[in-house]
C-alpha cells in the first residue's frame, strides 16, 4: 500500500469519526436545548461526509452494487463473527456493562444487515419498493414496518425511525 493509500485509509477513519461524533454533539446540543449549536454540528457533519466520501472513492473502493454488497455483507459478518464476540467478553470481563449492552445490540444487528444485504444482492435485478425502520435505542434494521417491540433492545414501535 502507497503511503497516500495509507493517508487516504486514516483520512477516511478520521473524517467518518468526526461525522458521528459531532451528530452526537449536535443531539446532545438540541436535549440542552441549544439549536444553533445542534445546527453547527449538523453542518460540520455534513461536511465531514463529503470529505469521507471523496477519501473513499478516490481510494477506488467504490465499485458496482453487486460488488458493494457483497463487500457489505463481509464487513458485517466479520462484525458479528469476529468483532463484537471478543469485545463483548472483554467488557464482560471489565464488568462494563454499558460497552457489553453496546457491543451485543450491535452485533444482534450486525446479523440482521448481513441478511438485508444478502437479500437485495439476491434479487438484486427485481427488487420491489421497501421501506425501511431502524430503531433509535439499537440500531435494529427491519423492512415495511417496525415490529410492536424491538427483537434485539425491547423497544416499542415508537422508538422505530423510517429511513427515507
């Protein structure tokens, strides 16, 4: 690997970091009850996605589709495999049992992508119109509508958000 493959690889990290991190400030701003702050970290947000984005493709890992779900399904799987099995039992070890709730949601979701994604790749060329609902607490990804109580956190419907 070029050593701007490697800048492009940690710019990349850093920038999608940055995008999460301040849509996190800007809901924290918004509970304090500060919206210009929420607005500005909104903002900043954005732009940190653009700067990804542009990181990511002049890195040529955008490909067809079909390539980027299939890529997509190997990252979840070794997600929900490899990843989070071995950081829920180290916080489980370490008595964390917020980074264990973290950890198990996300790799109970993880699960869910990889089938998703599975599913449109294999009717890629017919797919038919879904909606999607992804819930708030855990991160629970289902298609129509959101089921009476989250499978993975418990959740009522209402916790669900419709991706548009």
């Amino acid at each position: 690997m070029t050593k701007t493959e490697q800048n492009l690889l940690e710019a990349f990290a850093g920038e999608s970091q940055a995008n999460r991190k301040y849509l996190a400030f800007a809901k924290q701003a918004e509970k304090e009850g500060y919206p210009q702050a929420a607005k500005l970290f909104r903002a900043a947000a954005e732009a940190e996605t653009v700067h990804a984005l542009a990181h990511l493709v002049a890195l040529g890992y955008v490909k067809s589709t079909a390539e980027n779900l299939r890529e997509a399904i190997s990252g979840e799987t070794h997600e929900f495999r490899n990843m989070y099995p071995a950081m829920i039992e180290a916080a489980k070890a370490e008595k964390n049992k917020a980074a264990q709730r973290s950890f198990s949601y996300a790799n109970e979701v993880e699960k869910v992508h990889a089938s998703l994604y599975q599913k449109v790749l294999d009717n890629l060329e017919a797919l038919e119109d879904a909606d999607y609902y992804v819930c708030s607490v855990c991160g629970y990804t289902c298609e129509e509508k959101p089921p009476d109580r989250c499978p993975v956190c418990g959740s009522g419907s209402k916790a669900f958000l419709k991706v548009d």
